[in-house]
C-alpha cells in the first residue's frame, strides 16, 4: 500500500506546473522575510535561463497537501522554527515523493531548523555539499562552492543537504544570505556583484530542479 501511495506522489510530482511557494511555517519566525527575494529570482530565472515560472510565488504551509503542488518551496527567516508532527509527515512525503526545500538562513536560524529537518529525517544527516556537484556547475560556474553574500560574523558560507537516493532533496544555505542578495537593490545596498552572484546561484538551484 506504502508503495503504491508513493507511486501515485511521484506522478502528481512529475505533472508540476512550473510555480514555486514560499513556505509559511510557525514557531514564531519571520517566514515572510525578504518579500521581494522570490519574485526577483523568478524574474531573473524567466529572463536568464528560459524557465517559464509565474511571477508570484504563492505561499504555503508546511501541512497543506497543496505543498505536493510546487516542485521548489523556498524557507527562510531569521528566528524559531517548529514544525507539528502533520508538517513533519507532509514534508517528508513531499521530499520523498521528488519535491525540493530550499532552506536560507538569514541568520539566526540554524539553531532551531537544524532540530525540525531531524525530525523529518531522523535517520538522514546534513552533509556539506562539496562544490563539484551539479548544483554549483551549471548554467553559471561556482568552482568554490556556495558565494558568500552577506559578511555577518565572517565565516564562510556553507551549503548542506539531504540526499535520497543521491538526488538531492533538501538544500540549506548556511551563513551566506541568497535571499538577502535576491532582494530589490535598494533594501540592503548590496554591490552589484554580490547581487549577481546571488542571481546566478538562485538560477543554479532552479535549473537544477526543473533538470535533474
């Protein structure tokens, strides 16, 4: 029976429609950080590497089975995390099933999120994500790995996943701050270069979902 519900996820999951969701979760964190971060990525996506994502991401929560709807959900914030034992199972079916969960910390959430992602994966552990890998390659070259966009306490940005059956599932950008980068220029003053670097690794991580 288990197999045959599994079956059945990854075929509403291959019929994705290309629309992405910011996940709104509780715990008392900003999940709603860095509004203009996702409709500048898909922008930037839909200009740059041909992808045809609609403009405004939608939102939803981490028990809601339209999460099986969107192939990327994207996760940020800066405070607590808590996902209820519903999300938990949600979530995990979604990733299990070919869906995706970008987790950014915008800093100060590594201490709570790294608890919720266990209790998805109680057996899986986050591993560094070494800068060969597919999702640094293409279609723009990152030979070092995860860019480092915000300073913050100056250490280097890292980027870790989850991996099912050698695909990744789970991508979480620590110390780094791509949302932050994909913001309207003026929010952070970022240099451009940071802001480009921040572009360039968000379409890196669509394309590597709509192609992989």
């Amino acid at each position: 029976m288990k197999r045959i519900f599994y079956l059945l996820l990854l075929v509403s999951l291959s019929s994705f429609s290309q629309e992405i969701a910011l996940l709104k979760y509780s715990g008392g964190g900003d999940w709603y950080a860095n509004p203009t971060s996702l409709p500048n990525l898909i922008r930037y996506c839909n200009s740059t590497i041909n992808t045809r994502i609609k403009a405004k991401p939608s939102t939803v929560e981490p028990s809601n089975p339209d999460l099986l709807s969107y192939p990327f959900v994207h996760m940020t914030g800066h405070g607590n995390v808590v996902f209820s034992d519903a999300d938990v199972s949600n979530l995990r079916n979604y990733l299990n099933g070919g869906g995706f969960l970008h987790i950014d910390d915008n800093y100060g959430m590594d201490q709570y999120i790294r608890k919720e992602i266990k209790k998805i994966f109680p057996n899986n552990n986050l591993v560094e994500i070494p800068a060969n890998h597919p999702i640094f390659q293409k279609p723009f070259s990152f030979p070092n790995g995860l860019p480092k966009i915000h300073e913050h306490d100056g250490t280097r940005a890292q980027a870790f996943g989850i991996f099912i059956e050698n695909k990744l599932v789970l991508l979480y950008t620590y110390e780094c701050d791509l949302g932050d980068g994909w913001e309207d220029a003026e929010v952070h003053n970022d240099p451009l270069v940071a802001r480009d670097k921040a572009l360039k690794m968000g379409a890196n991580i669509i394309n590597y979902i709509f192609t992989n």
